[in-house]
C-alpha cells in the first residue's frame, strides 16, 4: 500500500468514512463520588438493534485485526486506557486512524463492510466494549493478516 496513514477528527461530521464509520462523542456527567458515562441509548443517532454486549482487552503495543463483517454493526467504546483504531476506505484504500480513550468518551459504530483493526497504546491493558447488532457468528466475518495493510506504512 505504501500510504501514510490518515488522521481521522472525531469533530469533523462530514470525514471521509462517514458511510461506514459513525463517531459520537457521549456524554460525561460528573460526579463526586464517580462519573457517569453514557454508552448509547437505543435512540442513538446509528444504533441499531441489540445482538450481544462483549469486552475484549488489548495490551500496550499490540494490535488485533484486520476484520471486516458482513453483517454486524459494531458500537465500540474505549472503557479503561487509550486505543488506535484504523479503518480501510473501501472504495480508496486509504487506511484512516483515529484514538478512542477513556477520557474523550467517545463511541465509534462501524457499519458492515469495512476493514479495520486496533492497537493498545494505554502503558497497561486497554478495555474495549463492542456491543453488537448481532451475537457472534464465525461465518459473518472475514479476517487478514496485521501486515497485509500495515507491512509499508510502518
């Protein structure tokens, strides 16, 4: 590929994989003895049914992907630490990154049909939330190798 590796704003509405990828940022109310932190409602703006609620842990350093499904609908949220998610454009190869923490509280929902992968860059283990639009089916996804989009742009 060879393509440097694109910033993706999670302010800017009209970004080059609105089609695929919805960013929201929810909303914190702060609390003395503990925050609040809003996930998504079933009125949120891109959410679309429930299938099944999963964490699934990264540690520093370590990326997992490339997957792509072909029928679920991801709303991911970075619960403890920091991580990088990259995203392929499906139409330009481009590949997009964009950081999601615990602290800027914000919910990414990945529509069917995208490459993508994350990487852990919180110094300790990084939790992710992914609460699906279907329960996990094998056959729905399709998956590739870290370097087969990552080999030249590192």
């Amino acid at each position: 590929m060879g393509a440097k590796i694109k910033e993706l704003d999670y302010q800017e509405l009209n970004h080059p994989l609105k089609e695929w990828v919805f960013i929201s940022t929810e909303k914190i109310i702060e609390n003395e003895k503990g925050n609040i932190r809003h996930i998504v409602k079933a009125s949120s703006t891109a959410f679309t049914t429930f299938g099944e609620a999963y964490f699934t842990e990264i540690n520093f350093n370590e990326r997992k992907g490339w997957k792509k499904h072909l029928k679920m609908t991801l709303n991911l949220v970075t619960c403890f630490g920091e991580v990088l998610f990259y995203f392929v454009h499906p139409q330009s190869g481009e590949i997009f990154k964009i950081m999601v923490s615990s602290k800027n509280n914000i919910r990414l929902t990945v529509k069917p049909g995208i490459w993508f992968c994350f990487e852990g860059v919180g110094i300790s283990s990084n939790l992710v939330l992914n609460i699906a639009s279907i329960a996990h089916d094998p056959s729905e996804s399709e998956n590739r190798p870290l370097d087969f989009y990552f080999g030249e742009q590192e």
